[in-house]
C-alpha cells in the first residue's frame, strides 16, 4: 500500500503542482508573519517586524525549490522532461530513428532465433511425445537403479503398463582434450543386448551426453 | 550570534522529531522550540527547516494538518507518527552513543596527565 500512496503522491505532485505550491508559499508566508507578530512584540512596528521578517528568512524560492524536491516531487517532473525531449528530438531526426529502430528490431529478432534454437536443442527435455509419461524402472528394495539385462527382457516381454520398454547404461569417462582430461558422460552397449536395440540407445545416449556436458542430466532415463 | 554552533550533517531532522514529540508545532514553532531546548546554541536557518519537514513528511516519520495557531493565523502543524517516535528512540541512542565515544575519546589520556 505504501508503494501505492508513494506514486499517488508523485502523480499529485505531477499535476497538482501549482496546487501545492501554492500550499508551501502559503505556509512560509505564515511562518514570517508569526515571526513578524513576535518582532512586533519586542516593540517594532508591524511594517518594520514584517519587513525585518522577510529579510531574516531569506529566499523563499530557494526554499520552495528545496521542499519539492525533499517531497520528491522531481523524480515525475524530470522523468515527464526526459520522455518530452526525446520524443521531439526523435522528430526532429527521421533517419536516426529508422536506424535505432532497424538496430534494435535485428538485435531483438537475433536474440530471439538464437534463443528459440537453443531452447529447442539444448534446454527442452527429451522431445518424446509425453516426457511425463516417461518412467525410469527400478527395483523397489535396491539403492541402484541398475537392473540386469535378463531382468530388462522380463520386463519388456510382459510389460502391459508402458507403450514400450528400453534399456541404457551411462559411464563416466575421460574425454582428453590434449590439455587435460575431463570428465563426461559415455553410453557403453549393454552385455547381451542385440546391435539395432544397441542403436537404438546410443542415439539417445548421444542427446544425454550432449545434456550432461551442457551440465544438465537427463530428467528421465528411457528404459 | 557568533557563539552559536552550526548543525552537523543529519541533526537537524533529529531536532526536528525531538522538538514535536512534546506536541503539534508549526514550522515557526519547531524553531523557538528547537532554540528553547537547546538554549539558543544551535545555529539554525529559519527557511531551512522546511526541506527538512517535508523530507520527514515523505518518509512517514511526521504527518501534517493545517489548523490555526495560538497567534489566531493559518498554520501547518507537523506530528510525530508512530514511525517518527520509534526513529526518535533509535537515532537519540545512536547519538548518544556516538557523542560519548567522542567525549571519551577527546578527554585526557592518563598518559597526558
């Protein structure tokens, strides 16, 4: 809510401006004629209290300037100012703007082709027809998720819950790059498994290792 | 005049909030009781106390009304809110702090002795 009374009071500020100015000469005005009935108390005057009233208080302007600014009063004002010299500025430059806009539109639509296609490849999960109808299987009693290829035929012969049942394994291995050897994620044949099924897999295993070197793991394993 | 001392950056809002925690003043009022307090040592501008008070209005710390002063003329009464008495508390104790690690600080060493 404060936020709210904030801008309320700048766009007051903004368009209410005389209003409130008024406001603060009226109330100067009557802390020199407070001052001035106390001058005029010590034996002056009332033209001298008054006068001698003003000189004491100095520049009223100044002040006023001081009191808008202290009420923030500027920050609309000036930024009101800003937009106006642009926009007529711009005007008054037809070809600089067709540039700045041209400038901005390309680099805009780069941006976005260069985003769009990494978000694609890269930072979308794997680009199955329903990723979250996509389970990893393992056996509820054991810490590994690893399951012998045996166990892998069982399943996919009576499996009536899935579409369809495929096996992977992921090792770490040294990827040497002259320099050092760093560590990356590999896809090794499973023992026993037949070399279309072992396709099959490493076609996936190269999109999770190319994910796994970005930094990112697979969020389901296809099996 | 000349035995008066100029405010330090930053008193004058504290001065401010002190002298309205007694009761709603004006601007003028603010002043005579700013200089009844303090004895009439502090040297204050009598236009400079208004960017004070609106700078104290806009950040909560007192609320204004217009309302009629005992002189029987139009005048802007300034009020501490709860917000400005809680900063009153806070910045009274840090000033003391602050001014007794100076004293302290200033006077005699025993080694000067």
């Amino acid at each position: 809510m404060r936020v709210f009374d904030a801008l309320r009071f700048r766009m007051a500020t903004l368009f209410n401006r005389s209003r409130l100015r008024d406001e603060m000469e009226q109330e100067l005005r009557s802390h020199i004629a407070h001052r001035a009935d106390d001058l005029e108390r010590q034996g002056m005057s009332r033209a001298e209290a008054e006068r001698r009233a003003r000189i004491e208080f100095g520049g009223r302007e100044k002040y006023k300037e001081q009191m808008h600014a202290a009420q923030g009063g500027h920050f609309m004002e000036t930024l009101w100012q800003d937009v106006r010299v642009s926009v007529r500025t711009l005007r008054k430059s037809p070809g600089f703007l067709t540039a700045a806009v041209l400038t901005l539109a390309l680099a805009i639509a780069a941006n976005a082709v260069v985003f769009s296609v990494l978000n694609a490849f890269l930072l979308r999960p794997l680009n199955v027809t329903h990723p979250n109808s996509l389970y990893q299987l393992q056996h509820a009693n054991e810490a590994s998720s690893y399951q012998s290829y045996p166990d892998y035929i069982d399943l996919r012969d009576r499996n009536r819950s899935f579409d369809s049942v495929m096996a992977f394994t992921a090792d770490e291995v040294g990827l040497d790059t002259a320099r050092a050897i760093h560590p990356r994620f590999g896809l090794r044949r499973p023992v026993g498994t037949t070399l279309t099924r072992w396709a099959w897999s490493h076609f996936w295993g190269i999109f999770i290792t190319l994910r796994m070197s970005m930094g990112r793991t697979a969020r389901h394993t296809l099996c | 005049m000349t035995d008066q001392a100029q405010l330090l950056p930053g008193t004058l809002d504290l001065l401010i909030l002190r002298a309205v925690s007694l009761g709603p003043l004006h601007g003028y009022g603010i002043l005579l009781r700013i200089g009844q307090i303090s004895a009439n040592a502090l040297l204050i501008e009598q236009g400079a106390l208004y960017p004070g008070l609106f700078r104290l209005v806009r950040q909560g710390l007192l609320k204004a009304n217009w309302g009629t002063s005992e002189n029987n003329r139009k005048a802007k009464f300034y009020e501490l809110t709860v917000a400005g008495r809680k900063r009153l508390e806070e910045e009274t104790a840090s000033w003391n702090r602050l001014a007794g690690a100076i004293a302290a600080a200033l006077s005699p060493q025993p080694e000067e002795v």
